[in-house]
C-alpha cells in the first residue's frame, strides 16, 4: 500500500519569493506515483476569527488567496482537499479520512514549515500515524531561517528520522535563485 501525501496549506496567498517553488517539486512528487491518495488542505482566514482580532491580518480570507496553486490543481479532488481555520492542523474532517484510510505512515509537504506544516505533522503524529515531512517541498513565507526552525521543532517533537529529502532540490537549502520568478 502506498503512503497517502498530505499537502499543507499550498495555496495562491502563500506563494511568495520563499515559497515560488514549493508547488513545482510538489507537482513532480505527485507524478513520480509514490503517494495515493493526495490529500489538502487549505487555509481560510475566517472574519472575526483570531488573525482578525489578535494580529490585525486580514489576508487569506477568500479567492484567489485561498486558491490552491495553479500546479496541484489537477490532483484536489473535491472530497480531498480540507478546509482549516487558524492554527487547526488536522480538521476534524481530515482526522477521520485518515482514521479510515488507517496508514502506517503519511508523508507531509507545504507551506510554512514553522507553522501549519509544524501543527499538521504534529497532529498526525498525535494520531498514532507516523508523518515523515520532505524538507525539500516545504518552505516559509518568512524565508530560510522561519523554514530552518520549523524543522529543528519538528525534528525534536516528532523524529529527526522523520525529516527527509526528496531529492528535488538541485542543492538548495532554501529557495533557488531563479525561484523569485518560479520553476525549480
């Protein structure tokens, strides 16, 4: 059986010049057919919600930032992609399609690294299911050093052996060069 991949947050309004490439490797992790099913999830930052009240940030409320990158479209069957509020790792939605699905492990890939990627590798780990996050498709939109932290927690909180490469970054630790414009 192959591991389910879990696509954190790889949307439109977190795609900057730290970020440009995450939805190409993720793409090209998709086509090498290791990983069934593709899950997502997508944040919504909700009027009223603690983002609004307690950080005055207000972006990420409605399309396109909320659009899942152009790259992965393809592949966000509806009943596959999980909307999360906040710092809401797992909803309770995908929770129970990973109970069901019932995987020794999950890969997980996405944006940002020191936050949502962070809480949902954590989440699945209180599951009882084993994430193994690929440090070559995940990034920051604060840049290498938030990236960087977000894997010293993780490899603290859920395995060092959790955290792999992919093989899909040419070399780079942080974001290519040529990624303020996009490809990897």
């Amino acid at each position: 059986m192959t591991e389910p991949l879990l696509v954190v947050d790889v949307q439109r309004g977190f795609l900057n010049r730290f970020t440009n490439h995450v939805p190409t490797r993720i793409a090209r992790l998709i086509e090498r057919g290791n990983h069934d099913p593709i899950l997502f999830t997508c944040f919504v930052n909700v009027a009223g919600g603690p983002y609004h009240r307690f950080l005055d940030w207000h972006a990420c409320e409605h399309p396109p930032e909320t659009d899942l990158a152009p790259e992965l479209a393809r592949w966000a069957a509806p009943d596959r992609v999980f909307t999360k509020r906040g710092y809401t790792g797992i909803s309770d939605a995908l929770a129970s399609c990973l109970r069901d699905l019932r995987p020794g492990g999950v890969t997980v890939v996405g944006i940002d690294t020191d936050m949502c990627v962070l809480k949902v590798a954590m989440d699945v780990f209180d599951l009882g299911i084993k994430p193994t996050v690929l440090v070559d498709c995940c990034a920051s939109t604060a840049g290498l050093q938030a990236h960087l932290a977000g894997l010293a927690v993780l490899a603290r909180n859920v395995g060092a052996d959790q955290l792999r490469d992919a093989g899909l970054s040419r070399g780079w630790l942080g974001a290519p060069p040529e990624a303020s414009g996009h490809p990897d």
